[in-house]
C-alpha cells in the first residue's frame, strides 16, 4: 500500500475507487467498506483509495478535545489498512483551512481535482464542507457534472460500524476484552516508551516494563490485571521484533503507594534492558480488577497466581 501525506504531489490513479472515513480500529464493520472497495476495484480494473483525515476533524471543529479516544493511532491505522490490501492511503491534513471550504470546493478543487474518482463510495449521512451542509444528495446531484459513479455504503453497515465503534471502546474502558476483540478481529494492542520506575517489581521478583503512552488520543484499557503478549522493538535493522508471553498492571499500586497510575508489563522468560524503547502490548484476556493487599508477601503470592493463569490463557 502506498501513503500519501502530501495532496499536492498525489499521482494519477487508474480509475480510482474510492472512499472517505478514519477507520478507526479498521474493524470487523469497516471490513464490509474495504470489500466493496476492493471487489469495485476489480470489476472496474481500478485502484482502491482510502482518504483519511489527520489530525481527527473533531480535534479542529469541536471543543470537546478531552473526549477524543481513538482505537489506532495514525501509524496503527496505515499497518492494519496495509494488511487489508489497499493500493493507496491518502491521509489529509484537517486543517481550519480545508474545514472551512464550501461544499462545492470540496467536490470541485478536493475530490475531482485530487483524485479524478471513476467511482465514489459513500455513506448516506456523509457530510462535508463548511458548516458540514455537502451530503450524499449533493455528490449524486454533482455526479454527472464531473463523470464520477457514486455508490451508496448501506445504512445498516454505517449503524454496524458506529455501534462496533462505541461497543468496542465501551469494552475496553470496563474490561471487557473479549468483546472488543471478538468486535475488532484482532486483539486490541497499544505501544508504550519504556521508562524508568522504582525498580520494585524487581524486588518482589517480576521486574516489570514501565509504559509512557505518548499517544494522547489512543484508548488504553480500564485498570485491573491482563494476559498479554508483548513485541520489543527490533535490535538491529536486519531482526524483527521478538514475542513474549507476559502479564500487565494498569492502575495505582495500592498496596504499594495508590498515587499515580501507571502501566507496568512483566515479561516472562526476559532478561534484557529495554529502556528508552518502545514496547508493544497485546492485550488477550482480562484477568481480575486491582486488589489491596495486606502487604507484599500476600501481593506476590497473587502475582504468582496470575502468572500462572497468564501462561494457561496464552
């Protein structure tokens, strides 16, 4: 798949299939969409285009910047798509300027002059242009004006998609991650910079990864205790990253200080210093919620079972 960050420089697509839309979590609803695209592309001797927007349109138009959570970051977006089989992912910086042109501009100087499509589709409620009043009736009343097909994405695909939306990051935020994932159709993963702690899961015999998530929009599980795979950055440019089976903590440490949260990731039979890298977790199961325990022998005595639960889980 190729990535195209800048619209002026895009090149001449061969009958170009295309769709608008974040995909975020590229999802078992969004799969519906690439499908299409991709079974259109064929029939038409196409190539598939997804147009994206970065940064979320939300974070320009809206006020309500905290209750942006997103599934995928950009980069987790780009490799899910690249899986899928897509020729080409145009990810369009959203800024007041493109928010702010007409309905008509966005057809006329974006869509047609940009991409030239042989074929658009889209969803009924799709708006676009300033003061969002572009729908699907003014692309089908433009179709004919600028040579483009325009095909309807069903309703009940676009509720799927919402719905799964909000379902899975409604699991992940109480715990339910065998819905997200089953939802998703993949395991839910997010990635994290290594960083330095009070060393004490050493201590107690399960040294642990400390996480900084630098992606603010990204969506990080509820607090409570997980079965995990972990990915370490590759240690050269001619390895690929290593798996391992391990355990996560997300929450305050009450039984140690209930201060600060914090995500801590144990990965068993592991011996290196990975400082400063990042590490990417796969979250399979959820386990049991955070505990207070009389002290840290009666603390360890539960990692130990949750060890051993991890293991049989993955």
């Amino acid at each position: 798949m190729q990535v195209h960050y800048d619209i002026d420089q895009l090149p001449a697509f061969r009958n170009a299939i295309i769709t608008i839309g974040t995909f975020d979590g590229v999802h078992m609803g969004h799969r519906q969409i690439i499908d299409k695209l991709k079974s259109e592309a064929r029939e038409q001797n196409g190539e598939t285009v997804i147009i994206t927007f970065h940064p979320h349109p939300r974070k320009v138009v809206s006020s309500a910047i905290l209750g942006i959570r997103l599934l995928n970051t950009l980069q987790e977006r780009i490799d899910l798509l690249t899986a899928h089989g897509i020729d080409h992912l145009v990810v369009v910086p959203f800024t007041d300027v493109f928010a702010h042109q007409t309905a008509q501009e966005y057809i006329s100087d974006f869509l047609v002059k940009r991409f030239n499509p042989h074929t658009i589709i889209i969803g009924y409620d799709h708006r676009f242009g300033r003061d969002r009043l572009g729908d699907y009736r003014l692309l089908e009343k433009m179709a004919p004006v600028y040579n483009y097909r325009l095909k309807e994405i069903p309703k009940h695909i676009l509720e799927d998609i919402s719905i799964s939306s909000t379902n899975i990051r409604e699991a992940i935020l109480h715990n339910d991650i065998d819905r997200a994932n089953k939802l998703l159709g993949y395991p839910f993963f997010f990635s994290g910079f290594v960083v330095h702690g009070d060393k004490l899961g050493r201590q107690l015999g399960y040294p642990t990864a400390n996480l900084k998530v630098t992606e603010e929009d990204k969506i990080i599980p509820a607090n409570g205790i997980y079965a995990v795979y972990a990915e370490t950055a590759p240690i050269d440019e001619n390895s690929a990253p290593q798996r391992y089976k391990g355990m996560m903590s997300i929450g305050f440490r009450p039984t140690v200080d209930g201060k600060k949260r914090v995500v801590e990731v144990n990965l068993f039979d592991f011996d290196r210093e990975i400082y400063d890298q990042y590490l990417k977790v796969i979250v399979i199961k959820y386990l049991r919620e955070e505990i207070k325990f009389d002290g840290l022998d009666s603390l360890v005595k539960q990692i130990d079972k949750d060890k051993v639960e991890s293991l049989r889980v993955l």
